[in-house]
C-alpha cells in the first residue's frame, strides 16, 4: 500500500506577503547582529591599549607621589640635621646678628677686668644725684617723724583731680593692708595672710598727726610697714596723705 502523499496548498496572496514581511525583518535583524558582532570585535581589538594607557598613567602617578614623598622626607631630615645642631641644646646654632647676641659691652653683672674690683655696675659718684631726684633727709625713726610732721607741709592743694589721685594711689599701695575705708581691715590681714594688724588710719592719734607725717612714713617706712619712697613719686605721696586727710578721716 503506498503512503499518502500530502499534497502542498499554494499560498495564498496574504500568506505570501506575511513570509515576505518575516524575511525582511530577519534579514534586518541579521543585519543588526552582524553589527553588533563587528562593533565589539573593535572595542575588544581597541581595549587592551586603552587599558594600558591607564595603566601607564597609574604608574607615572605612583611616581608622581614617591618623588613627593621623598622630597618632602629630604626637607624634613635636613630640618633635623640642621636644627639639632645647637650650642646647648636650648638654641639652634643659627645666629642672626652676632654682635647683638653677643653683646660687645660688658653686661650688668658679669666680670670686669678694666676696674679694680673686678665689677661692670659702679656705684654713683660720691656726692652726686640723679637728675631730677630730691632727697630725703629725714630717716627712719620716731624723732625724724616727728620732726618731719612739724617741718613739712603740703605743697598741693585739696582739689578734686588732686584727691582723685590720691584715692588712686591709696588703692593700689595701700588699700590690701589699711583697708579701702583705711579702718586697718584690709584683705591681706583679714584672711590672715599677714600677721601684724595694720595702722587704723581713723584713730585718735593719726587723726591729730600732721600731713608731713603720714608723707614720711609712706616715704621710709614705720615699723613693719616698707618705704614706699622708690615706688611711688613725692607728688603722689602728697595726694595720698591729702586723700587720708580731706576724705577717709572726714567720712
């Protein structure tokens, strides 16, 4: 028996535009394939150069980096060989102007061969004083306080910028042991820092003592108390005795 034999339809016309449309757009897409294929056979055949090119650049940046780095080690060790090279390990050996540091003078207190002593300071010419300089010919005792309370006499009169003064003054000298009111109750004794009690420069007795007084002891001294005649100028050692007098005894 013989098989059956399928007998083969013609297409029809829309089945035969249909296979036309899908060839095209299979050869399209062959097309695009072979494109696809063509354009990454160039990226891999370009690839390797442009990743040498990174690369090389990488490594010229190391080298970059490592000339840096050693240059900045360089400096820093030539700032260790230099700056450790000192006289005394207090200074860096560098000088600027010998002469200034190495004064060509004798200093205050070192030797001197040029004086029979062997000292640089001297002491004033006998029977001389500095310029503008007054001395005091009273000292430090009872009969020149006194002596000095009869001879001398205010030479400053009681005005405001006078007494401003004073009260200046009587602050920053006097005021931490007498106390700012002057009752002798200054911070100094009363947080018993010292020991002694200051003069009440309200009492009895410096109420009825001259302005020459309290201008000799502020000057040498009493008791205890130290001069003040190096610290602070006659005229301002008037507006202190002048400001005890006019002010605080007045109150």
């Amino acid at each position: 028996m013989e098989p059956l034999k399928y007998m083969k339809k013609k297409p029809l016309l829309a089945e035969k535009t249909s296979n036309e449309s899908f060839m095209t757009k299979q050869n399209n897409l062959d097309t695009h394939a072979d494109d696809i294929q063509n354009t990454i056979k160039n990226i891999a055949f370009f690839r390797p150069p442009l990743l040498g090119e990174v690369w090389r650049g990488l490594l010229n940046f190391q080298r970059m980096n490592f000339k840096i780095l050693n240059k900045s080690l360089a400096a820093v060790a030539l700032i260790a060989v230099f700056g450790s090279c000192d006289r005394d390990r207090n200074t860096t050996g560098w000088e600027y102007f010998d002469d200034m540091a190495h004064s060509a003078a004798y200093e205050s207190y070192t030797p001197n061969p040029n004086f029979a002593d062997g000292k640089t300071m001297r002491n004033p010419v006998e029977g001389t004083i500095p310029l503008g300089y007054e001395p005091y010919l009273y000292t430090k005792t009872d009969e020149d306080r006194v002596k000095a309370g009869k001879e001398l006499v205010n030479p400053l009169e009681p005005t405001v910028q006078n007494l401003e003064r004073g009260k200046q003054v009587f602050e920053v000298y006097c005021m931490n042991c007498h106390g700012d009111k002057g009752d002798g109750k200054g911070f100094l004794f009363t947080s018993k820092r010292y020991p002694f009690p200051p003069a009440n420069l309200l009492s009895e007795k410096m109420i009825i003592a001259p302005a020459g007084e309290i201008f000799h002891v502020v000057t040498v001294g009493f008791g205890v108390m130290p001069q003040h005649g190096g610290q602070v100028r006659p005229e301002d050692r008037w507006k202190v005795a002048m400001y005890i007098k006019e002010v605080l005894q007045k109150q």
